[in-house]
C-alpha cells in the first residue's frame, strides 16, 4: 500500500481530520453556492460566446473546490497533517479534466456512438490514473512501459513514449479543433465577408490548426519529427495511387472557395441533379433537392463537369407555362387573363411584368407561353405553375375560353351502298 494511503488511514484514527473534512466541506459548499450566483449571468449571455462560456459553467464547480482544498491545505498544514487533502487535490483534478475532455468532444464532435465510447474510455483512464497515483503504483508501472521499446535509427520508442505521444496528440488535437470550431463560428458571423470566403478561411484555419497540433505535440514528448519523414514518403506514394481521388477532392474544394463559382445558397443543376447548395466541406457539397432529397457529390465533380448556376449573377428566374386555346376563342382575352392571373400571385415578380407569347399555330390550336419572373427559385417551381394553371382555368371557364382537344375530320369520297336483305 502506498504511503498515500497509510497516512490516510493514519488521519483517520486522529481527530484533527475533522478540519480536513470542514475545509472539503466548505470548499465545496462555497463552490456551489458560487456557481449558483454567476450561473444567471453566464445563461444572459451565452448566445454571444457559446463556447468559451459553456465550459467556465461545467468547470467552475470542480476548479473553485480544487482552488479552496488548495487554500486550506496551505493553511492547515502549519499546525496538522493534510493527507486527506492530499487525496482529495487529485481527485477533483481527475473531476475537471473529465469535465473538460467530455464538454471539448461535444463541442467537436456531432452526436454518435463512437463519440459516447470515446468519452466513456477517457473517463475510464483518469480514473484508472488517479488509482494508480493513489495506491502508489504509477512509478512502477510507467517504468515497465518505459522499458519496453526499440530503435528507429538513433530515435529509442517505448510503449510509454508511444503513449504520451499519442496523450500529447489527442489532447492538442482536441484544443486545435475546438480553437477550428471557435474560429469558424465566428467568421461566420462576419456578414460583411463573401460567404465563400468566410468557409474557405474557417477550413484553412482549421487544417492549419490541426498540423500545428501534431507539430508541437510530437516533439514535447521527445519524438523527433524528422523521424515522420518515412511515413510522410509513404503516404505520398499513397495519395500517388491509391489516394489521388481524395486529394483531389480536398484541392478541388479549396479551388471551389476561391473562385466562388458557386456558393452557398445558390440553386444549381449538377450531373442532371438540381438543388440548393446547403453545405460546402473540403470534400464534397450538399444539394438539397427541390423535393427535400439530399444529394452529396464530390468537389471534382463540380470542377471538371459543367455546373449550371442558376442564381450565380442574378438569383431571378423565368419560369415558362404553355397554355394552347382553340382558334374560335378570344385570342385578347385569353392573353389578358393569363398574365392578369400571374400578376395576382404573391410570388411572381412585378418587374420583369408577366408576358404571354403566341408561339405558333398549332393543328388543334393556337400554342400560347406565360412567362413569369421568380427571385426565390429554391422554394421550387411546382406549386407556382399549379396555382397559376389552376386560376388560368378557373378564368377560362368564366370568360368562354375553350381550351381546345385534338380532333379529325373524317370524309368519305363516292358513295356508299347499304346492303338490305
């Protein structure tokens, strides 16, 4: 048993632990009673500075404690033993960093399995690591990692260096793509900046971010970088072969953000998929599809086949209805009820005015065009064209304007005999 715990035990048979079990007391009343008091303010203003604000509210309980158990113990220890104190400091350390380590993976990471299973191992190894500090068998056991290695060149790996380094890593990653998401957040709150300017900064800072992590994780536990440069060869053969799509991809993405030839927002028609782009990653866009049908497609799809933009300088669009009357109808009439029943509609704009072309004579009728103009084309086309049709009919019937069907004349050349019995 470690000398942690015998001395705990020691304090335990003295009755001057009670003053270690006030001041634990204390601190944590106070600490709550604390939290109780900013909690209001924190909730005010947690709109403008979501991030920053959500993990002083989740770690103030655990780190005020932390800072009065401190206090006490300095304060206590001139006149008795601390050692409960002494286990108390760890153990609401190893309550903080889980709180933080959850609170940064919520934030990173959207909602899934693998993310609760990566919050309940971390959870798992602080408590399994305040174990071993308390019972005294974390020197041993660093030690036995330690020794259990092997050398790539004059670098000397052990499982123990491996595992800071992969500690170092995580823990860098999760701060560079939390600082990604703060970034991201608010750029793109600038509304002063072009949209595609404001996701193509938020993604390069967040790759940039990201290489910065692993660069000044590795070497503060002692792994020479240099080292990487066989996997960096390796993986540059791999993207040469097997890899090429992807990289494409990720470079036709940033190529995408810098030309602005489409955009968020924007409707398009990509590979005979028409929709409103609603996401913009590094790898591929998001059509959402005027039938509410999502559709992914790769970012070197959209550079190397041709994409109509259907809102890229003006985000107006005519929408055409065929309407045929028959050639004994008002041919005036028929004309003024159609763009009169497209000047009613709350959606078609004023300027360009609806205009009806005669666009030829046809065998059963006389073939008519209803153009109309939309500055919302994302909200699709259908209903207007079923509204519209519906109050050109309704009008029609009123008015006596027939819309004609196909017929034949039939003759019958000499004459004809009817056989009777």
């Amino acid at each position: 048993m470690s000398t942690l715990l015998l001395d705990l035990w020691a304090d335990l048979h003295n009755v001057k632990v009670l003053w270690q079990a006030v001041v634990i007391f204390i601190s944590v009343l106070v600490a709550w009673l604390f939290g109780r008091l900013i909690q209001p303010r924190l909730a005010v203003a947690h709109g403008k500075r979501a991030f920053g604000l959500e993990i002083l509210s989740q770690l103030q309980l655990p780190l005020t404690a932390l800072a009065l158990v401190l206090v006490g113990r300095v304060i206590l220890r001139q006149w008795q033993s601390v050692h409960m104190l002494n286990v108390v400091v760890p153990l609401l350390t190893s309550f903080a960093i889980i709180r933080f380590a959850v609170l940064m993976l919520r934030q990173v990471f959207a909602p899934s399995g693998w993310r609760d299973t990566l919050t309940r191992g971390i959870g798992w190894a602080v408590w399994i690591g305040f174990a071993l500090y308390v019972t005294g068998l974390a020197p041993d056991l660093l030690k036995f990692l330690d020794d259990l290695g092997f050398a790539v060149g004059k670098q000397r790996i052990s499982l123990l260096l491996i595992l800071q380094g992969a500690l170092s890593v995580l823990l860098t990653l999760l701060i560079a793509l939390w600082l990604g998401r703060f970034l991201e957040a608010r750029l793109m709150g600038a509304e002063s900046f072009d949209i595609n300017l404001r996701v193509m900064f938020s993604k390069l800072a967040q790759a940039l971010l990201v290489l910065a992590a692993v660069l000044i994780a590795l070497p503060a536990v002692g792994i020479d970088v240099t080292v990487l440069s066989v996997f960096g060869g390796m993986l540059g053969v791999g993207i040469g072969f097997g890899l090429q799509k992807i990289a494409s991809n990720y470079v036709s993405g940033f190529i995408i953000l810098m030309d602005r030839s489409v955009g968020i927002g924007n409707l398009v028609t990509v590979d005979k998929f028409t929709g409103q782009l609603t996401k913009l990653t590094a790898r591929y866009v998001v059509l959402r599809g005027l039938t509410g049908v999502e559709a992914i497609i790769p970012n070197e799809t959209i550079i190397t086949s041709t994409v109509i933009n259907h809102s890229y300088t003006d985000r107006r669009v005519r929408v055409p209805l065929a309407v045929q009357v028959s050639y004994q109808s008002d041919l005036d009439a028929a004309i003024e009820i159609m763009e009169h029943a497209a000047q009613r509609h709350a959606r078609v704009l004023r300027e360009p005015a609806p205009k009806v072309l005669i666009k030829q004579f046809s065998e059963n009728g006389i073939d008519l065009e209803l153009g109309v103009w939309i500055e919302d084309p994302e909200e699709g086309t259908g209903n207007l064209v079923s509204d519209l049709y519906h109050e050109i009919w309704r009008e029609f019937k009123q008015r006596g304007v027939e819309i004609p069907y196909p017929q034949r004349d039939v003759r019958v050349l000499g004459s004809v005999t009817t056989k009777t019995s």
